[in-house]
C-alpha cells in the first residue's frame, strides 16, 4: 500500500473531522497529493490538493472556507480538515498522489472535472458520513 488515509467516520451535522494521507514508497516523492470524493451515484469531485514544492493550495468550489488542507513534510503527511459538515458531504474520500511538473497542472489533475490526466496514484478509500 503506497497511499495510507484514515481519519474517516461518522458525524452529525456541524461536526468535523480530519483525514490523513501518507504516501510511501515510490509515490513517496510525489509532490501534488490531493482529495477527492464520490458519492453513490454521483460522479467524482475534486476536493482539495497541495502542489508541495511551492505549496500552492487549490480547493473545489463547494468546499472553500470549510475544508483546509495542509502538510506536515516532517511526517511526509498532507491532512485534509473538515468543518461544518453537511449530509451532502458524505461520500468516500480518497487521497491521490503525483509527480507534476506545474502547480497548475496539480490543480487540474486533482480538481479538474474531466481533465485526462488525473494524478496517478490512488489510496482506498476512506468514509465520511454526516447525519
């Protein structure tokens, strides 16, 4: 497993919770980690994503001033914050990983809809229900 996330769970509304991604390995060096989340039924949605070599911060549009991403390089940790929940946040949350040459082009791997070259490196999956 080269993407480890946990934090995931269950909370009412209001409520927070904070998820983690430690990549390892090869994908250890990669220098755009971000989140994105599916819902059943519904299709995919860049989250949030930090391009590390600059630390440049990009957010999907429905999460702005609710979530906050961050990096802990001593811990080659990204952290993804999640306040003021909504029952429309509930979904699986999965961290991805790259190496991108451009704080852009992290942006667009990570959040952009459609886009074909989406990060490469993929974690599991974590939970988040909001009741």
């Amino acid at each position: 497993v080269q993407l480890v996330e946990s934090g995931g769970g269950s909370v009412p509304a209001g409520g927070s919770l904070t998820l983690s991604c430690t990549p390892s390995g090869t994908v250890g060096n990669s220098n755009c980690i971000g989140w994105v989340r599916q819902a059943p039924g519904k299709e995919r949605e860049g989250v949030a994503v930090v391009y590390t070599r600059g630390g440049n911060i990009y957010y999907g549009d429905s999460v702005k001033g609710r979530f906050t991403i961050s990096q802990d390089n001593a811990k080659n940790t990204v952290f993804l914050q999640l306040s003021s929940l909504q029952p429309g946040d509930t979904a699986m949350y999965y961290c991805g990983a790259d190496q991108i040459p451009s704080a852009g082009v992290c942006r667009l791997a990570a959040l952009g809809r459609g886009y074909p070259h989406p990060l490469k490196h993929w974690g599991q999956g974590t939970q988040v229900t909001v009741s």
